[in-house]
C-alpha cells in the first residue's frame, strides 16, 4: 500500500473530518472545520510515506491525526493557527454593527 492509497482511505471513511469535529467542538472553535481538515490533508501528503505507511498498518494513524488536529488548533506555530485563528478575534459579525447603529 502506498502513502497516497492510505490517505485516500483515510478521506473516503472521514476520519479527519470525524477528529476535527469532535476535538474543535470541546474547543469551541468549530467555525472553519473545512479548513483545518484541508490543512491536515495537506501535511499528511507531505510526510514521508514509509512513515504514513507504517502508521496505517500497525492501526496508529488514528492517533496520529489526533495529534496533528490537536496540534493545529492549539499551538500558536502551527500554519492553521497562523492562517485562521490568528485573526479570528479581529473579525466582526455585520449583524452585530447592525444593532450598533
């Protein structure tokens, strides 16, 4: 099985979408799970595939891609929180200027 095999097997079951959901929901930040699956897809491809490889046949994959959410949410270096929640407090919803004026 190759790198690319195992992470289209991981997309066609969800299972990142499933973690993003689950982690950024006890998170309160559940406003750009697209986003952030995306972002993990991205770095999962970009990994060595002997390692992506033997993470999915010894069934460690799972936990993983926990980390790696976990990790992009969290933590303040990662390109996620760089990109979208950096910023997320300076944005205002127009509906509430609206109530405002």
């Amino acid at each position: 099985m190759t790198k690319n095999e195992v992470i289209g097997k991981i997309a066609k079951e969800r299972i990142v979408e499933q973690i993003c959901s689950n982690i950024a929901k006890s998170a309160d930040c559940d406003d750009t799970l697209k986003d952030l699956s995306q972002e993990i897809y991205l770095d999962l491809l970009s990994k060595d595939e002997e390692k992506i490889v033997n993470l999915y046949e010894t069934n460690q994959i799972r936990f993983f891609v926990v980390r790696m959410v976990t990790n992009n949410l969290f933590s303040k270096n990662s390109p996620y929180y760089q990109v979208f929640r950096k910023n997320a407090n300076l944005t205002v919803d127009i509906d509430d200027l609206k109530d405002k004026l």
